[in-house]
C-alpha cells in the first residue's frame, strides 16, 4: 500500500461566530442574498482569509445582487457602507450585542430625544439598529407622532412581555396607521377601544372555559357585534346560550347566532329575550303538532320555518294549528296535508279555532248525506243505457242470420 499523505486546510476545520442578536432578530427579516453576504463577510472579517472581491464568486451572486444586499444590511444595522475614493465602498461590520447601531450626525439630531424616551419603555432591554429603523419608518413612511410611537412600544410591551418581537411591533403599528390612528391621542383611544373589547371577549372566553387571550379575529368580530350591529354586552352573553347545542362553541357561531337576531330585528337584550321566548314556543308547539300527526320523526328546521309563517303571517291560534294535525293524522304525508288544510283555511279567510272546526264538521256532514254519498261511488253505466228494439226485417239488414234457409214448410 502507497503512503498516504492527508491535507488539512484550515479554513475548512475553523469556526465563525455569529451573534445571537443575528439569528434571534435579523434572520427572519432579512432576504436569502443578504444573510449569505453577511456570514461571508463575517467569516473573512474574522479570518482573514482572501478579500471582499472574492465573495460574487464564492457565492454565485453579480455585483448587483452584492450591492443590494449590503444596502439591506445596512438599513437593518448589520453593517455600515463608507465610500472611498474611485467609486470604491468599504464595509464595516457592526456589533450588534451593542443594541443601538451608530446614528450619523442627521439622525443624532433627529431621533436623539426618541431614542431617550424609548429606553425609559424599555427599561433593561436595548433595540438593535434593525429594531430602531423599524421604528423610525413608522414616524417617517406611516407619519405617527414620536409620542405615539412611544406608545405603541409602551403597549406591546405590556401585552407581551419586555423580550416582544418586533415584529409584532410592527403589526400593531401597521394595523393603527390602516385605521388612521397616527397621533398619541387616537392612538391612546384605539387602546382603550381594545381593552373593552378584551375584556368582553375574555368573559364570553371564560364561560366556555377557554384560558387564553382573545385573538385578532375575535376581537374584530366581537367590536363588530357592538359598535356596526350595535349590541350590547348583556345581550351577547345572552347569545351565548344559543351556543352551548354545539360541541365546540366558538366566535364564528356565536357570530352567525347574533346575525339571526338581528335579522329578526333583535338587538336590544329585551327584544332578545321575547325572540327567545317565541323560539320556545315553536319548538314547543312543534313538538305537539308531530305528536297529534302521528309523525314519529322531529321537526326540522324547515317544518318550524313554516310553523312561524303560520303563527306570524297567517296570525293562526296554535289551537287551529293543533286541529289541522288532528285531521292530518289519517294522511300518509301528515305534515303536507297540514300546510294543504292550513293553506285551504287562510285563502278562505278561516282564521280561527272554532271557525275552523264548523268547517271541518260542516264538509263532514255534507259528506254524509246520501244523495253526496251515491256521487262518491263508481255505476255501471250500463244499467241507465236505453234500450234499443229492432224489428226482424232491420235485423236481416243487419245481416242477422235467423236459420230460415235449413227448415223449409214441408219439414213443418
């Protein structure tokens, strides 16, 4: 066996460290070319190995994309850009445990006193330089007052902690400037708006026994329920007990139960409570309709739709709606010959119990009577026929054969 010889490059077995900051912070908001350009330049900064002018090559990026990248990093104070002579640009990697990147002289100026305020928010905690332009794009691009911004800080931090992303800043920045709330004082009533509707949502949470906090979409729905539909607070929790027939009950169905209400006109916990006790009785005479029909199965959805239009529309006692079923009983199709009765009466203006039982009893009885009975049979017509006599001789024409052609006189 030929002697074999192993070659270490040193390069390959050595180490880079990266701040956690970087990968804590930066990698979610950073794009794929600008973390490759800042580990790159990292590793050379730290080894000393080969130059800047080597890295479109090692890794397969034009200058362009090169250029594009160290803006991004400088823009999220990863790195600062230094123009030098011919046209030339060196990079200076920052340190971003350091929190608040270097400001150029216009943006000491400028952002100096919001900086201050922001670390009394903050307390212990520092913002890196890709947090702090987050915030100044809120000041310079969506036009919040400095004192709001401060604001919004103040507000996530106390919702989620002295360690909150900021991202999450960021969206409750965002979502504030989409409702036109730039100024410290619309951004304070925009807090105290979704501090009520917290808590309101928290209490309808509660009841179902959920332990969290109410979510985005809840509280947009639970801020349409009072302030578009205009309920109030008392007739929602009394919507929930609409909810506890489901397995599972959620904002979404709570949400298609206050719609029914007010579609019905029910808004107000009173008129709520009337709708309520209307629902009851219809379930309730339901149930009763079914039981003298004869039908064994409940009442759909459908059935009691048409039970209200009855009740609503057509003003019928339930008495006379309990009679139809009676006389309904003895039809296949119960529940069809209960809207066939029904319909019979209100086209003929029988609109009540008693009105409705002289009816019945007054066919019943026409019904009966023995000249009505015979109509209701099948005859034979061809008993009332009329009896038509021949004479022989139209018989012969007829080509009747009477057999006078096989006896003749002398037989007789």
């Amino acid at each position: 066996m030929k002697t074999t010889a192993i070659i270490k490059d040193s390069a390959l077995f050595g180490y880079t460290p990266v701040e956690d900051r970087f990968i804590l912070e930066l990698l979610s908001t950073l794009s794929g070319d600008a973390v490759k350009v800042y580990l790159y330049a990292l590793m050379l900064a730290h080894k000393s190995i080969g130059t800047a002018d080597e890295l479109a090559n090692a890794l397969c990026l034009s200058d362009d994309k090169i250029e594009l990248a160290y803006a991004e990093l400088e823009r999220a104070g990863a790195v600062r850009l230094i123009s030098g002579e011919n046209s030339s640009i060196a990079v200076q990697l920052l340190k971003l445990s350091q929190g608040e990147y270097e400001l150029s002289a216009a943006e000491s100026r400028r952002y100096g006193a919001l900086i201050e305020k922001l670390r009394a928010v903050l307390g212990t905690r520092s913002l890196s330089g890709a947090e702090l332009r987050r915030i100044y794009d809120w000041i310079e691009v969506f036009r919040f007052e400095e004192d709001a911004a401060i604001e919004i800080v103040r507000r996530c931090i106390a919702l989620k902690g002295a360690r909150v992303h900021i991202n999450y800043m960021d969206a409750v920045a965002r979502r504030l400037a989409a409702d036109g709330c730039t100024t410290l004082e619309a951004v304070k009533e925009s807090f105290e708006r979704e501090e009520e509707l917290s808590g309101g949502a928290s209490v309808i949470l509660k009841r179902w026994r959920i332990s969290r906090r109410p979510t985005e979409d809840e509280l947009a729905l639970y801020d349409k329920w009072t302030r578009e539909w205009g309920f109030s607070e008392e007739a929602i929790q009394l919507a929930c007990t609409g909810a506890v027939s489901s397995d599972r009950p959620n904002f979404k169905y709570l949400d298609a139960i206050l719609s029914s209400y007010r579609e019905s006109g029910g808004v107000s916990e009173e008129k709520m409570r009337t709708l309520m006790r209307e629902q009851d009785m219809l379930f309730d005479l339901a149930a009763q309709c079914f039981k003298r029909a004869g039908l064994k199965r409940n009442a759909s959805a459908k059935d009691r739709a048409q039970l209200e239009l009855w009740v609503k529309d057509y003003c019928m006692e339930p008495e006379m709606i309990l009679y139809a079923a009676e006389l309904a009983s003895e039809k296949a199709a119960a529940f069809a010959e209960m809207k066939r009765i029904i319909t019979d009466w209100h086209a003929r203006g029988i609109a009540s119990y008693k009105a409705a039982k002289e009816d019945a009893q007054n066919r019943s009885a026409q019904q009966a009577r023995p000249e009505n009975a015979a109509k209701g049979k099948k005859v034979n017509r061809a008993l009332g026929y009329k009896q038509q006599h021949y004479t022989k001789e139209q018989l012969k024409a007829l080509g009747i054969d009477f057999g006078e052609d096989i006896y003749s006189d002398d037989e007789n």
